[in-house]
C-alpha cells in the first residue's frame, strides 16, 4: 500500500497516479476524509481518556453534592469514551478499505497509456527468414506432437481446455529448462526455492493479487486457500511480519512452482497449443532491498532476464509497459518478449517489476538499520516462464524436416543431445 504520509502531503501525485493507471481519483479523497476523521477521532478519544482518569482521582477526595457531580460526568465521559473509540475504529477500518484499494504509484518515468501504449526500448537477435531458408515454420504443437512431446487432447479429455501433458522429450525439455534457470539463478547469487502452491488470503492480498485480478485466481472456499498464480507471492510473504536486518540486504530468491490462472477474460485468445494455459511451472526471481537500491536492483533483474534469453539464442525485444498495464503493485514494469515465428510477432516471456515499498506495506515487512525500522523495497522478475519458453525454443530452432535445434545452455540437462527427432521419418513429412 501507499505511504499515508505522503498521501497527506502530496494528494496531487496520488491523484494523478489513480489517472494514469485509469482508477478512480476519487478514492484519494474519500481516503483523505477517513483518515482525518480517524485522526480526529483519536484525538477526541485521548482527550477523553485524559479527563477520565483525572475525574478517577478526584472522587475518592470528593463528598457530597460535589462527588454526585463527579460520579455523573464520569458516567457521560464512559459513554462518550465508547462513542469516540467506535467512531475511532469505524474511520480507522473504512480508511484501511480504501488504503488497500489504490494501486501503487506510478514511476514518474513510465509511460502513461494502456495495454498498448508501451515502449520498445532495445531488439536482440534476429528473425529467421524461413522463406530463404526454403520451408513454412510449424507452429509449436505441430511441432510438439511430431516430437511426442505435447499432448493438449488428453489434456483437454482429463482436465478441460487449455491443459496438456508435456510427454518425453517435452518433459525433459521443461526439466531441462528449470535446471538451467536455476543454475543461472544460483550463480548469480540467488537461493533457490520450493514454494507451497497454496496461500493464505493474507499472503495473496499482501502481494496485490487480490482485487484487479480476483476473477483470474483459484480459490478453494472450503479451505479459505488460494492457488498461486506466481510463486512471486509466497516469496513475498517469505517473510510476512518480519523485521529484517538492514545489513542482509539484498536478500535474493529464486523459486520454482506451479502456477495457477483462469485466464479470465482470455476467451478466444491463444487458444492453440500450450502458449496461455491453466496451469504451468516457472522459475521466479524475487528480492527484497532497500528503497534506495530498488531501481538498481529492477535493472540487474532485467539483465539477469536478457542473459537468460540471449542463452537460449531467441530474438526478443524489451518493452517498458504503459502505467494503465501494471498491475496494482507495479510501479514499473519491463517485459522481455520472444519473437515468436508462427504469430509474426513479439509475444511476452518474461516480466520485472519493481514494487517500491506497496507490497511489504501490506506485508508488514521492515528492516532495521541504525536509524531505526522501516519498509523496504521489494521486486519480482520471471526467469522462465516454462510452456511459453517451449513454445518459443520449438518455433525458433525448428528445422525443415520437423526437428528441433537444442541451444548449447540446454544440451548438458539433455544428455548432451543436440538436436530433438521427430518419433519417425514418416511423421515429419
């Protein structure tokens, strides 16, 4: 959540962050009406326990007429106590509703827009020319049962649409891809994670998944649990309640889980192959840092994502998202996108954001320095989102008789094999 203070302070940066995001200015003034009337109504509530325990004092002294007068402004300062404390908690939770209902406020260098309104900033690689190379690109399921390596009709059979099974050489694709990013991940420093695939609505709110995005999550009611869509969200709340020494930082996390979506609103789109799905596996990069060292740390993230990319020799540009695309948490958000030959176009793979102090807000997370506890900063970035990475590795290495080009990073996860064969000749014509 937003810092209040600065909210006081500085209304107009509050609102015009609401209008580049595309959400309701109002909300700051209804936020700003509840906490002056908390404030308010705290200092009444004080003032009034202040006479209280005065009076307390003075009625063991008093006699008579005098002590009767005591005893019955006592009563009215009980009641006008309890009065005050309601009005006090009343203010307090209806500030609070508000407080968690505006988004992060904008980096002042984002550009302002919706979905597509972002930027491109850098190209790496180039596009196959399939024409001059002489044959018409497969498109990643083709490939994928040519290989025996997807499934997405037993998938469907079993589980409904946008499932599938990733089948021999598809399985130890994916195997072979979390192993690299969790290699690369480790390298850099990073400690690697298995987190749970169920959180707490606390975890889930926490992170800013609750809200803008509550129809694309899965809840279990019986259980009040919610499936993770990232495992962004129980490294987040890793460290839920926790004052951090300042002197740890940056604290670095790689995490491997699946990862649950309903894709709501997607009807129709992407509905071929394993590109967007119900459910996948990624590796997700998670780090928590000081305010100061937050945009630094957003720029290794990004190059840690770059590294990752150019290693599997796919053609990608990177796009800085316009401030409507963010997300409740972001306050800036870059995403890698994979040349993708089938669609003709750049499509996403990976996606950094720095969150500033939003989310350990929410979380109450702090850290400790000298000077005392404060929130810190936290950021996220995809390393390997793992279906769409096939989908680009399949579609960018093909060659023309349906096999499949291993990059070299992959090669020692995959026995050192070099190329991916179709199950049979006959197949690939």
């Amino acid at each position: 959540m937003i810092d209040l203070r600065l909210l006081r302070e500085d209304p107009d940066r509050v609102r015009a962050s609401q209008r580049a995001r595309g959400e309701d200015v109002a909300l700051v003034d209804s936020l700003l009406s509840a906490d002056e009337r908390r404030r308010s109504s705290g200092t009444r509530f004080d003032q009034l326990r202040a006479e209280q325990k005065q009076l307390g004092k003075l009625i063991p002294k008093a006699q008579g007429e005098e002590k009767a007068e005591l005893l019955r402004r006592t009563k009215e300062l009980a009641d006008a106590v309890k009065a005050a404390d309601a009005e006090q908690q009343e203010a307090a939770d209806e500030a609070q509703r508000l407080l968690l209902q505006i988004g992060n406020l904008v980096h002042p260098d984002a550009p302002v827009g919706g979905e597509e309104d972002f930027v491109v900033l850098e190209q790496h690689g180039t596009p196959r020319d399939f024409a001059a190379e002489g044959f018409t690109p497969r498109d990643h399921l083709e490939l994928g049962e040519l290989l025996g390596a997807i499934d997405t009709e037993r998938g469907a059979k079993v589980s409904g649409s946008r499932f599938y099974y990733l089948t021999g050489v598809g399985a130890l694709l994916e195997f072979a891809l979390v192993q690299a990013a969790i290699s690369q991940a480790t390298a850099a420093g990073f400690t690697p994670m298995l987190t749970p695939n169920l959180v707490k609505p606390a975890a889930m709110a926490g992170t800013g998944y609750l809200g803008q995005v509550e129809d694309d999550v899965y809840r279990l009611e019986k259980d009040d649990l919610y499936l993770v869509g990232t495992s962004e969200v129980p490294l987040a709340a890793y460290h839920m309640d926790e004052i951090l020494d300042a002197g740890r930082l940056p604290l670095r996390y790689a995490g491997f889980s699946s990862c649950y979506r309903r894709e709501a609103g997607s009807y129709g789109k992407d509905t071929r192959g394993i590109f967007r799905v119900h459910q996948f596996d990624k590796v997700e990069m998670f780090v928590f840092t000081t305010p100061e060292e937050a945009e630094a740390e957003h720029q290794r993230l990004l190059a840690w994502e770059k590294q990752w990319l150019s290693a599997l020799e796919l053609p990608f540009q990177v796009v800085e998202l316009a401030s409507g695309d963010l997300g409740a948490s972001a306050s800036r958000k870059f995403d890698c996108e994979a040349w993708i030959p089938t669609q003709g176009k750049y499509r996403e793979l990976t996606s950094t954001s720095n969150t500033d102090s939003f989310q350990a807000r929410r979380l109450n997370i702090r850290a400790r320095d000298a000077e005392g506890t404060r929130p810190l900063a936290t950021l996220n970035g995809t390393l390997c989102a793992v279906t769409r990475t096939i989908v680009a590795v399949l579609e960018n290495h093909q060659q023309a008789d349906g096999s499949v080009r291993v990059p070299e990073i992959l090669r020692p996860y995959l026995g050192g094999r070099e190329v991916l064969e179709p199950l049979s000749a006959a197949s690939a014509k």
